[in-house]
C-alpha cells in the first residue's frame, strides 16, 4: 500500500499574450484504500455541466495512477467539452506519464494511488477563433506537472506561508487590501 494518504497541491500557469489559456490545476492524490479513493469512486457519475473523466493520454491510453478530472467552470457548448476532452486531457495525461518518468509520482505502488484533478479552463476558449492550442497544452502541462510536485513535496510549506503572509497577496486585492 502507497505511503501518500492524503495530498494536495496547486499550480498556475499564465497564458500567452491575448490567450485564455491559464491553466490552474488543482490536484489530490493518495490512497485508493483511503478517503481520495472513496472520493475518486464518488466521482464515477455525471453532474450536469461538470463532466468528470478518466484521464487518458489518448484512446486506450489510461494512465496511472488513476486520475479523474472535472472542471471548475460550468461546460456550456460542445467546443468546450472538445477542448478539455482533447487538447487538456492529453495536456494532463503527459504530465502524469512524465511525473512518473522523472520520479515525482513513484512508480512502485502506483496501482495504490489515485489522483483527482480540478480543471481550469477559462469559457472564452471555446469562443476564441484565434485560440492557440498549442499555448492551452503548454500551460495545462506544465501547471499540472507543479500541482503534482507541490503536491508530493507538501508545498508551500507553512513556514514559507508564515514568511511570505506580508509580502504575497492575491491579486484580487491588490487595489482592496495594503499590507
């Protein structure tokens, strides 16, 4: 059985200029015998406008350890769903293989473990004629491979949140709130 009970880890990455393509994964990971498993199970039916999936690198290519993702915005179009089911899903999934492959996620036990993933994936994507798809893989590959690290090393820790509690604000208060 998997060591990792219970982890959790963030990332963002920001788009190119005049993209919508921030990628902000929110990631758990721990034991299938453990409450991220009973919540992966959970996770197995539809919520409307909240799809869940497996992710997969591409046909029959399911990954592992086991890892659900769902979105935080609610899917409105089927564009939407193209591009997390397709651009985003294999985004995720090569950052999963790639975990593993440098070490990050271990390779022993991976049966043991499951991860679930909250995608961000900004509506206006779907609307933009002028999207680039490359920049939506580059951010959501590059943001889920540091959830996951993060994740797996317990970072930030509290001692760098204590440091940083004067100096690190979020950006929604920067003109609301001095520090």
């Amino acid at each position: 059985m998997s060591e990792i009970w219970f982890r959790t880890g963030e990332a963002t990455v920001l788009a190119a200029d005049g993209q919508y393509t921030d990628a902000m994964p929110e990631v758990l990971i721990g034991s299938t015998r453990g409450p991220v498993g009973q919540a992966f199970a959970g996770m197995m039916g539809q919520v409307q406008g909240h799809t869940r999936m497996f992710v997969v690198r591409d046909l029959n290519q399911l990954v592992r350890p086991s890892t659900m993702m769902t979105t935080k915005a609610t899917i409105h179009t089927a564009e939407y769903v193209n591009l997390l089911g397709g651009v985003v899903q294999a985004a995720t999934g090569d950052a999963i293989v790639d975990c593993v492959i440098e070490g990050i996620l271990p390779k022993d036990g991976l049966d043991d473990l499951c991860m679930i993933i909250m995608i961000w994936l900004d509506p206006r994507c779907a609307e933009d004629a002028n999207l680039d798809q490359k920049d939506l893989y580059r951010t959501n590959y590059e943001a889920t491979k540091l959830a996951i690290a993060r994740a797996i090393k317990g970072e930030p820790s509290i001692d760098e949140l204590i440091a940083n509690r004067k100096t690190v604000k979020h950006y929604a208060l920067e003109d609301i709130i001095e520090y």
